[in-house]
C-alpha cells in the first residue's frame, strides 16, 4: 500500500501545484517617512484595505494580490531605487508615487521595465507629456485646475479687462499658461501677465498696474501667500477686481493674511476625499484627516488595476494599459473615472469654492463648493 500511495501523492501534489495561480505581484510606492508621512501612511491604509477585499472577492482573475512595500520618503532620489527594488521584485503594477517630484523620477524605469503604475496624486502636468504609456493618475494635472480658472475668467468676465498673475514657480507658472491658453480658447485675452516672487512682500507696483488697466478680475497662479498680499494690497487700494486662484490657496494662512479682502476670492479645488467603504474585515481604522486626503485614491487605484485587467482579459501591462487609454469606464470609490490617451483623467474632479464671511467672523470657504 504504501508503494502504490507515494505515486499517487506526488501526482496530487503536482495538480495542485498546477491549479494555485502564481500570485499577482503590485508594488505601492508611498512617503512613508518624512513630511509628508501623513499622507503616505494614509494612502497605505486604503490600499490595504483594497488588496484585503479584492483577495477576499477572489483576486483579480483569479490571482490573489501579494503587496510589495517601498518608502520613497517623498524623495525623487529615493524613489529613484524605490522603483529599481520594484522593478526587480517583478511587480507588474505599482500604486504611486504619491508627490509630483517622485513620481517624474520614478517613471521612466516602470516604463522601461514594462510596469503600469497608477498615481493618486501627482498633479504636474508634464508628468503625462513626456510620451509614457504605461503611466496613469487619479488626480487632476495643474493644467487641467489651469483650464478650469481661465475657463471662468472667459465665462464670467467676457469682454472685460483681466489679468493673470503667478508666483514665479513652475507650479504657478503652469496654472497661469494654461489659464491664458483658456480664456484665449474662449475668446478673451488677458490686458496684463505678470509675475511677482514669493520672496518680494511689495506689490504696490503690480497693484498700480492694474489700476491703471481697469482690472476687474485677476487669475492667480501660485501658493497662498502672495496671492493674500496680493489681494489685501488691492482692496487697500480700492482695486475691487475678483481674484481667482487654484487649490495653491488652499491654507488657513490665506484669510488670516488677507483679512476681510479675501472674502469673495474664487478657488479652484478638488472636491473632499470619499470615505472609504465599510471594511468586512473588522472595524474601521481611524484616520487622521491628513490620512483620509489620499485613502481613496489609492483604493481605487486598485479597483481601476482589477477592473483594467477584467476589461482586456489577462494582467499583462501593457494590454491592461490599452484598455485603459481606450477611454474605458471604471466605477470606483472615487466615481466613475476615465483615461485618455496620455493617462490624464478625461474628467477631472474639480469644484469652484467662494471664500466668504461667516456669521462668527471668520471667512471660510467650507460648503461653498460648486461645479465649475
């Protein structure tokens, strides 16, 4: 008996060894360390709790995801030798990188290497330009938020003099290239376009420039604090052109420098990060609100790499990749969202918010937001 039972073992064992699907391995690069940890360890804790429920649902055709954790520290040079140890590790996906300046440094090794990676929220627009296909984000580019401001300079004050004004970053600088390329598209073009430095606290100036040009509403490419001299220079001078900024003056900072002068100021923003579904594993871990800002994103990022490799049939990247630039619709936690060609989101999730007085005194800009 007991010859005959080796055999049979053995050739058990040999089926089942071929029925267990190999794993399906996906990397998730994310600042886990450094500044912007909270945010990291936000995002990783919504990716966990995706991979636990796509493994409990039965995986992605049929493979279950094994996690491949890297730390890029919000660094492009560690994120640089985060995405070669990935590479080597031979994921197939990877969920990151989180910051702009990582994600630039990290892609072109998952393009050489035949990696689909999914960003939940690098937002510089050249990122999807440099001719990558296997590169995707779920967040709006600063082109896109650009778009979106100049598209209402055109709308709300067509045929009347604006001007478009940046701090002289390259993040400020592309809000307000894109913002003129719009209001052109929409038939207006800006009297004046000027830049003034974060560093330089004098902007009498600028303001007397508009003045002079009868300005009646200015885009501002840039970060809060020049944008709150900015405005409270203008009001000072009796100048009451409408400013229009990007989510850069998303910060307390901004009403506090303003004062009264940054009520009815217009932003640009993305809408309030989802909360994430119910786990069915277990209660649900709490969640600072610097975490929750990207617990979502990275959720449904796997949802897409599920959905993506549902729709063509096989986890093969590229073909994955394929798919997904063919404008094809997934549902996830942040929507139904959508990839053109470059891997931008054909419809990015922007809002208009007011900053406003409120009746205890403080200007907010909480519950003003609108579609743009």
């Amino acid at each position: 008996m007991g010859r005959i039972a080796w055999p049979a073992l053995a050739l058990l064992a040999l089926m089942g060894g071929a029925q267990a699907a190999e794993p399906l391995r996906i990397g998730l690069a994310l600042p886990l360390s450094g500044p912007d940890a909270g945010f990291g360890q936000g995002a990783r804790l919504g990716a966990e709790q995706a991979v636990s429920e796509i493994n409990r649902a039965g995986g992605v055709l049929g493979q279950k995801i094994q996690l491949v954790v890297q730390d890029d520290a919000g660094d492009p040079k560690q994120a640089v030798a985060a995405a070669r140890k990935l590479a080597g590790a031979h994921v197939r996906f990877v969920v990151g990188h989180l910051n702009s300046g990582a994600a630039a440094a990290a892609s072109p090794i998952y393009e050489e290497s035949g990696i689909v990676s999914i960003t939940p929220g690098a937002t510089w627009a050249p990122l999807t330009r440099r001719g990558a296909s296997l590169l995707f984000r779920l967040a709006g580019s600063d082109a896109q938020q650009g778009l979106i401001g100049g598209t209402l300079l055109a709308q709300r004050f067509r045929d009347r003099p604006v001007a478009i004004v940046h701090d002289k970053t390259s993040f400020g600088r592309s809000l307000a290239d894109e913002a003129a390329r719009a209001l052109k598209a929409g038939g207006g073009r800006e009297r004046l376009f000027e830049g003034v430095s974060r560093e330089d606290r004098e902007v009498a100036g600028l303001v007397a420039k508009l003045r002079a040009l009868g300005i009646e509403a200015v885009y501002f490419g840039g970060l809060q604090a020049p944008a709150a001299l900015l405005i409270r220079a203008m009001r000072e001078a009796g100048l009451n052109a409408t400013l229009i900024g990007s989510d850069g003056l998303l910060d307390k900072d901004f009403a506090q420098v303003a004062g009264a002068a940054a009520e009815g100021t217009l932003m640009t923003l993305a809408p309030a990060p989802p909360r994430l579904p119910e786990s069915r594993g277990g209660a649900r871990t709490p969640r600072t609100p610097e975490a929750d800002l990207f617990a979502g994103a990275a959720y449904a990022a796997f949802e897409v790499i599920r959905q993506g490799a549902e729709g063509a049939r096989t986890t093969d990247p590229a073909k994955v990749a394929t798919y997904l630039h063919g404008g094809a619709t997934t549902r996830t936690v942040l929507g139904e969202v959508a990839f053109d060609a470059r891997g931008d989101l054909v419809r990015p999730p922007f809002a208009v918010a007011t900053w406003r007085k409120l009746s205890d005194g403080r200007i907010d800009y909480a519950g003003t937001e609108t579609a743009p």
